[in-house]
C-alpha cells in the first residue's frame, strides 16, 4: 500500500511537469494552429540556462526561474517574429512543420556543440533532503519545484481568463480573422503567444534542474508528453491540460509499479494512439 | 504543323540525352573512384534519397506529413533479419516478405487513424514509431537493445553479401531508378491525381467522388513498404542492426531530402539528398571529432534557411529561374509551350480517331 501511496505521489509530481508543457503547447497550438515540435528541446535550453546562471551568477536554481522565463520569452519572441510569422503567409503546414521541426535538431545540436553529451548536474544543499509525510517520502525539490508549477498555472489561467491580452490572445485563438476586425493586433498576439509557450517551457526546464540531469537531448521525452497531454485535455483548456498531465505521470508510475518500468513508454504511445482515435470518433459520431 | 512535330521529338531527344549522360556518369563513377569513402556516401544517398521520396508519396503528394518513418525502415531491416538469421531465408525472398509485412501492419494500423487530418495524423506517426521502438527494445525475440547481426562470409550475389562497396553501389542506384520510375509512375496515374488533390482539399476530392481513405491508405502501405526495402537494403548493407534505427531524430532525417529538395516534386529528395548528404558527411568527417553535433546543426540551418526563404525547395526555385529557362531554350532547344500543347494535342486526336 504504502508503495502505491508513493507511486502516486511520484506521478503526480512527474505530472505536474508534463501539465506546464502542455499548456506551453496548448496556447501555442490554439492560436496559430501549429504544432511546436521544438518545445521539448526549448526546456532543456531552459535547462542549460539555469546551469550556466546558477554556475556563472552564483544563484539558486530556483532563484533563476524568473530570470530564464524572461529569457526564454525574448528567445520565443525572436524566433515567431523572424522565422515563423513570415513563414505562416505561406499557409503550408508541412513548411511549419519542419521549421519547428529544425529549429528543434538546431537547440538540440547546438546544445550538444556547446556542452558536448556529458550529462549534468547543479548540486545544491538540499537536493538529497527528503520529508516524510506518514508511509510517503517527499523529495524537497520535487516538492518545491510542483508547488512553484502549481502557482504558474493558476495565474497563467488568470491571465487567460481575466486580463485584456489574454482574452485577445483566446479571440485570436477562437477566430483570428474576426480578432483583426475588431481591431486586435494578430502579428503581436502571435508574438506574445509563442514566447510565453516558450518561456513555460523554460521555466518548466529551470524547475526541472534541481533534481534532474541536464544533456542535448533531455528534452524530448517532455516534448513529445506535452502533446499527449494537449491532445488528451482538449485544445485550448487550460484546466484540461493541467489535469491531463497529472493522468498521463500517474498512469506512467503505475505501468511501471505494476508491469515493469520498461514497458512504461510503450504504454504510453499505446494508449496516446488509443485514446487519439476514439476522441475522434466519438466527435464523428456526434455528427 | 510538320515543323513543330520535328522540334518536338529534337527536344524529347535532346532531354534523354541529357539524362542518359548524367545516368552514364552514375554508373561510371565507381569504375573511376576507387575510395571506399566516397563510395560510401553516393550509397548513402542513394538509400536516404528513396527512403525520402517513400516519405514524399505521403508527405509531399498526399500532404500527410509522417514523422514515422524511419520506424518502416527498422521493421523492414528487422523482419527480414530475422528471416535470415532465424529461419536461413534467402536475403531477397526475406526482402519480398518483409515489405509485404511492414505494408500490412502500416495499412492495419493507419487504417482506424486516417480519420484523423491534419497534425494528428503526425503525432500518430510519431507514437507509433517510439512504441514499435519500445516494443523492439522490450522483446527477446527481436534482440531488444543489443541488436541482431547479420553472418560474415564469402561475397555472393544469392546471400546479398560482398566486401567491397561497388556491389551495393549498383544495387543500390537500381533500387533508386527503380522506385523513381514508381513514384513517376504514381504520379501520372489515378492515384497520383487522387492523392494531389486529396492534398488540397480532402471534402472537395469526397465530393468529388474520391474515397479519401481508401487512397491514404493506399499512399501509406506503398511508402511503408519503399521504407522496408530501404531498411532491408540497409542491413545487408552496414550487416547490423538495432532499435536506435528506429529513433525519432532519423525519421526526421529522411524528411529532410524531400524538404529541401522540394517536397511538391517527385525529383525532390533527389536533387535533395545529392546535397545535403554529401555535405551532412564532409562535416562529420572533418568537424565531428572536435565537435560533435555539428553536422547535424549546420543540417539544420541548411533546412530552417530553405524553408524561411525558398519555401518551395530547391527544385522550386530552380522551376522558376533564370537558370531553367536558360537549359531549357539554349541546350534542349525546348520549343515554346504553345507548340508542346498543339503537338499533344494532335498526337490525342489521332489517338480518338
């Protein structure tokens, strides 16, 4: 019993991760109707951020987390204004595609150019510190780290729900020709979007650090679970992706508690492909 | 009307000249380069350029973009490993079977998913391929992660089996003739025309009478099936295989020739794969000792600069300059369109009658 308490625990905390991916992925993909195939790798450039503030500024890994989502913004920002936003007049989606496809292989090698494929650390004081909640052992920053994604989901819903920008990026989202008629900047909702995906992702790299290791290719098991997770949590919700993510870590310590670990990806895919054709014919049923 | 049937046949002529002088080159090169390196490359492209055009037929064509590719490959590679380490099969019936295999599964599997438009048919492709990987990795039968090898021995045409490369170098130039013409072939045919126009409106070709389903599914057990043979090609070739075949990253490096090269053109991954392989390996072999990671990141900017500003790929852009026109008027003497189209036209004419 107490190994399923803590199987779960484990998931949930895992999950949380997943969530702050998809929801990156989630507003992207609502708004310009692109899939970000470089969004695991723009959490491990998150990643070697916090490692190079952390290693060069001397801060705490969660100390950075502010500064890599700035960072990670202006990064996004660049990228939408040079490449993708001239690119979307071509309206191909193979184009779009690969060019976030690209952009993905470049981040990743050009981690690799840099870092080379050591794997790495940032040691801190408490990162082997664990606290036990009844038969439940807590890592403390794994703990820090949801309680910080916690946080960073209920505003990034708030922004959505409540500010003037995010009810135009949610216009966009919902009818970009009608947003520009009553008079919403598109170009600018584009820019603003794909940077706060982008800095989600970072954020979600920089709170990965405390406990997970950093190399060029860390990224792409999240990447590919952030789509799973918009996917399976409907488009555009918020809620729906958050709750999501937690199901996807759950069900990925379960398959691992209960068949092996090894089959954990395995199922994973499978039930992604399962769950993928249903939704799509129960939406055709409905028709 | 004589004179323009007579510069017509000049130019046909003329352009199976042309193509006849480059195929003559092809086949000449290993008589004259005797570097196993460069060898080595040229049979590079030409597998990694059929198994880009395999991708075109779905991706390009039917505007089904597969991130899964690669996945084909390894199965094709595995199945008919097996059959020859396991039941001593003959390497080319082993070839013939694993392409009817993969061609089943890939039909079974994708049938239920072409319901699915759009990105989602991508991420299906991209699942599929990590759980097949998976699943290799977590079965005896297929070797899990250490691999199956095919045996050493004496060279022999029966076994697929030879020391030196010009065996595999010719083999390998037919395999990409041979799937070329096939595609070419598609291309003209009803379902080349089925697939287009599928690609830009899948409700219109419905309505127009178009099964959209039957024909994704016809594009994608033919594109697995060109994949299989790739990877059977493959494995008598290096005579190794193992999971990391099947991974992400090279499915994206068989997208590459085709986007590069034009994904709207049958001749794309070619022209695409004659220069981003060659380049891909002369960086590897003189950058990736210091730093590693390079080829694969210059491979990407290469990519990222032709989407961004030739959005149509090379042949694309080669389709619309100076340079084609140049070709075209001064060394194929390629009479005006108008005339083109009267001579065809005459030619149909005659045909009714």
């Amino acid at each position: 019993m107490s190994i399923f308490l803590q199987a779960c625990v484990n998931g949930l905390l895992i999950g949380g991760f997943y969530s702050l991916m998809g929801m990156g992925q989630n507003v992207i993909f609502g708004v310009m109707k692109i899939v970000n195939f470089c969004h695991g790798e723009m959490l491990m450039v998150g990643m070697y951020l916090t490692l190079l503030l952390s290693t060069h500024l001397g801060l705490d890994p969660y100390a950075c987390v502010p500064l890599v989502a700035i960072l990670m913004f202006l990064l996004g920002a660049l990228i939408q204004h040079t490449l993708i936003t001239p690119s979307l007049r071509t309206n191909s989606f193979t184009n779009l595609l690969f060019l976030t496809v690209g952009m993905g292989m470049l981040l990743s090698n050009l981690a690799l150019v840099l870092f080379g494929s050591e794997y790495r650390t940032i040691p801190t004081s408490y990162s082997q510190t664990y606290i036990t909640l009844g038969p439940v052992n807590l890592s403390l920053p794994r703990l820090i780290s949801f309680g910080v994604l916690i946080v960073i989901s209920i505003a990034l819903f708030a922004f959505l729900k409540y500010t003037t920008t995010g009810k135009q990026i949610r216009a966009v989202s919902q009818n970009p020709v009608g947003a520009e008629v009553v008079g919403i900047n598109a170009k600018r909702i584009y820019i603003l979007t794909y940077g706060l995906g982008t800095a989600l992702a970072g954020v979600a790299g920089a709170l990965l650090t405390g406990f997970y290791t950093i190399f060029p290719t860390a990224g792409s098991a999240f990447g590919f679970r952030a789509l799973i997770v918009v996917v399976v949590g409907g488009l555009g919700s918020i809620p729906g992706a958050f709750f999501a993510g937690i199901f996807l870590g759950i069900l990925e310590t379960m398959v691992a508690l209960f068949i092996s670990p090894s089959y954990s990806d395995l199922i994973v895919f499978v039930t992604f492909i399962v769950i993928l054709v249903v939704r799509q014919l129960i939406i055709i049923r409905r028709k | 009307m004589n004179n323009n049937v007579k510069a017509v046949r000049a130019y046909r002529r003329n352009l199976s000249i042309a193509l006849g002088l480059i195929l003559l080159v092809f086949v000449l090169i290993p008589v004259f380069v005797k570097s196993p390196y460069v060898l080595n490359v040229f049979v590079l492209i030409f597998y990694m350029s059929t198994l880009s055009m395999a991708w075109n037929l779905l991706g390009g064509m039917t505007g089904q973009n597969s991130l899964g590719h690669a996945a084909y490959m390894g199965l094709g590679a595995y199945a008919s490993c097996l059959l020859i380490t396991k039941a001593g099969a003959n390497p080319w019936l082993s070839a013939l079977f694993a392409m009817v295999a993969v061609g089943l599964v890939a039909g079974v599997i994708f049938y239920p998913c072409f319901i699915l438009r759009g990105p989602y048919f991508t991420l299906v492709s991209i699942a599929f391929g990590e759980a097949m990987r998976q699943f290799i990795i977590n079965s005896s039968f297929f070797g899990r992660a250490s691999g199956v090898g095919l045996p050493f021995g004496k060279d022999s045409l029966l076994d697929f089996r030879f020391m030196s490369k010009v065996p595999y170098y010719y083999v390998g130039l037919v395999m990409l003739l041979g799937i070329y013409l096939l595609m070419k072939k598609i291309e003209r045919s009803r379902m080349g025309y089925a697939l287009r126009t599928i690609r830009e409106d899948e409700d219109a070709a419905a309505a127009i009478g178009i099964n959209p389903t039957k024909y994704k599914v016809m594009a994608v057990v033919v594109s697995a099936m060109v994949a299989a043979l790739v990877g059977f090609f493959y494995a008598s070739y290096i005579r190794y295989i193992d999971p990391e075949l099947m991974v992400q990253a090279k499915s994206t490096e068989s997208v590459l020739p085709a986007v590069v090269g034009g994904a709207a053109y049958v001749e794309g991954p070619l022209v695409g794969g004659l220069i981003m392989i060659p380049l891909s390996e002369f960086l590897r072999a003189h950058f990736s000792a210091m730093l590693p990671g390079i080829n694969m990141l210059m491979y990407a900017v290469v990519l990222i600069t032709v989407i961004r500003f030739r959005p149509t790929g090379i042949l694309g852009w080669y389709m619309h300059s100076k340079a084609k026109d140049f070709i075209d008027v001064k060394v194929l003497k390629k009479p005006p369109i108008e005339v083109l189209e009267a001579v065809e036209l005459e030619k149909n004419r005659g045909k009714e009658a």
